[in-house]
C-alpha cells in the first residue's frame, strides 16, 4: 500500500503508552542534513507503525514542478530585478491576488477564482527570484512565509463561508490541521536554526526547510481542485486535512529522533 515507507527497525512487543501496540521506533539517520528523511506514520494490524520517507520520494510532485517553473522564474526574476521591481512588492501582489480568490470564492465564484490564484502563486515564486537576482532580506523571508500563511488559511475560510452549513465542519478540522503542520513546520525551523542545520534541498531559502509529504504545489494543486469541483470540497477537505496531520506528526517524530526526546 505504501511502496515508499523504508528503513525502520522493529522492536517486537515494545508499546508506547496504553493506546499503542508494536511500534516501529528507529528511522535511518540521514548523512547530511540536506538529506534528512521524513517520517511517516503507518496503522497495520493494530499497531503504529513508523517509517522513513527519502525526500526525493515524499516531494516527487512538489520537486518536479520547481524544475519545471524555476528555470523561466528565475530569468523574469533578473529582469523584473534590473528593473528595479523589488521581492517584497511580488510578494504583496501575491499576497493581494490570493486574497482577491479567496473573495471571489466566498462570493460564490470558484472558477473565477482561478485566475488571481494561480497569479497570485506566480507572484509568490517570482520573489525569491528577485530576491536572489538582487539582496535577499531578512524581512522579505519573513514577509514570504507570512504571505503564504494567510493565503493558505483564507483559501479553505472563503470556501466556508460560501457555504457554511455543507463546508463548516470540513472547513473547521482543515484549517486546523493547516495549523499544526505549520507549527510543526516552523518550531522544526527554529530547532534546526540552533543546531546550525542547513539544507538546500526545496531551494534556497530563509529557514530551515523540513520536507513533508505535502508541501506548496501539492497544496496549490489541492486549492485547484477545489476550485473547479467546489462541491467536493468536504470530502476533499477531511483527507487532505488528514493528511496534513499526518505530515505533522511525522515531523514531530523526525524531531524527536533528531533532537532527542
């Protein structure tokens, strides 16, 4: 069922507190930082089981889409840049268009939507090639993250409340699990940050960058089909939040192994 879960050692009979069985406890190490592997949580035959995900595998999609767009992103950048376009105007004119789809999605205009969100991604990913075309900042990294927060969680909220009695629930356990795996995403950052770990892996980038099983394109791809089959978007909602959760968690047991419990 998971053909990619690798690498765990098997500690027969061990339990984890009252509600766990056999546990799978131990993850290969990675080599180097940049190589380090994402844990995933796998429930078979009663028991909880972990396992390692090689970053390669676990991004596939989000990996494939940086080497399609990144080439001609980066050359707009230098232009945009000799033109004195600075990173953090692309960033608020990302952050106004994704904001503009979500109203137009709350409004009842999925479709419509569309258009200012892929702009609006299009934007996001232009500022850091103005940025490394130029002087990369610390508050442009700053400004970036927090753009992409809110779009995240204004996205699924608009879609609430275009309909709030179908999509409430949904909506509600969603942006609550977006919430945890970006609390996950961030202390990870700050813990790595203290151990001077660095890694280049997903790109260059302001903080430390833990690979998760889903990431920017899955999530953009995600916000796309919800746009184009908006009824859909309860079912949709729970296993994508689902998954989240599960991304969240095993970035906490990759913490607890590489930081020490």
């Amino acid at each position: 069922m998971f053909p990619f879960l690798f690498g765990a050692e098997r500690r027969a009979g061990a339990a984890h507190g009252p509600l766990v069985g056999p546990i799978v406890t131990k993850c290969l190490r990675p080599q180097r930082a940049s190589q380090t592997l994402v844990c995933a949580f796998l429930a078979r035959d009663g028991a909880l089981a972990v396992a390692c995900v090689a970053p390669h595998i676990a991004t596939m999609f989000d990996a494939a889409l940086r080497r399609l767009i990144d080439p001609p992103l980066n050359r707009a950048g230098k232009r945009l840049a000799s033109w004195g376009v600075g990173a953090n105007a692309a960033t608020l004119a990302g952050l106004g268009l994704g904001l503009l789809a979500a109203l137009l999605i709350a409004l009842g205009e999925p479709l419509l939507a569309l258009a200012p969100l892929l702009l609006g991604r299009v934007a996001d990913g232009l500022d850091g090639a103005i940025a490394r075309a130029s002087k990369p900042t610390a508050f442009g990294g700053f400004f970036d993250i927090l753009s992409d927060f809110v779009v995240y969680g204004a996205v699924p909220l608009a879609f609430v409340l275009a309909d709030v009695e179908a999509n409430g629930a949904a909506g509600a356990f969603l942006l609550a699990a977006f919430y945890a795996n970006g609390a996950s995403f961030l202390a990870f950052a700050v813990l790595a940050e203290k151990r001077g770990m660095e890694t280049k892996a997903q790109g260059v980038k302001t903080l430390y960058y833990s690979a998760g099983l889903l990431e920017g394109g899955e999530t953009i791809a995600f916000f796309i089909l919800l746009c184009l089959l908006p009824e859909w978007f309860a079912p949709l909602a729970w296993a994508f939040g689902a998954l989240c959760l599960l991304t969240c968690a095993a970035r906490a047991v990759l913490a607890w192994r590489v930081f020490g419990a």
